[in-house]
C-alpha cells in the first residue's frame, strides 16, 4: 500500500525552511509548461528537501528509509509518466 503524499510534506514555515536550509527548494523557473509534471518535479522537490531536512535533524532510521522508499517510487512513477508523454506526442528520444 502507498504512503500518501501530503504524509511527507511539510506546511508552512516548516518547508520553507527546510527546502531553503539545505539548498533544495523549487522555483518556478524549473516549470516546463505541463501541469502534470509541474506537479510532479514540485513534489520531487518537497521529498528531497524533506528527507534532507530528516537526515540533518537526526530523524529515526526507520523514518528515513520509509521517506526513501517513498521518493524511490514515486520518481519511478515520475519517470513513467514523462515516458508516456513523450510517446504521446512523438517526443524525439
């Protein structure tokens, strides 16, 4: 079963200070136009400053590496997805 989303995404301050303490956080210079993968990067975003965030603060290992295998999937679904979009509209590879 997949962990939802928002179960590793900060609110507020909180992500804000943790994508910005450690260097990661999204600019809307980064959009390429597709909401959808808009979407996506934005979040890959939040997942890599929150698992940042989690190591420097020395979260549990067991949080870590659920936060891991979260960000494993979902950039493997990422990836899928911008594959089918490219097929979709003859994207050359």
């Amino acid at each position: 079963m997949k962990t939802p989303i928002h179960r590793y995404r900060k609110t507020g301050a909180e992500q804000a200070e943790g994508s910005m303490k450690y260097g990661i956080a999204w600019n809307d210079s980064y959009k390429l136009g597709n909401d959808k993968v808009d979407e996506q990067h934005r979040t890959l975003f939040e997942l890599v400053g929150s698992l940042a965030y989690a190591c420097m603060e020395g979260r549990e290992a067991e949080t870590l590496m659920r936060t891991l295998d979260f960000l494993v999937n979902y950039t493997v679904q990422h990836f899928n997805d911008e594959e089918q979009l490219q097929i979709q509209f003859d994207f050359p590879c």
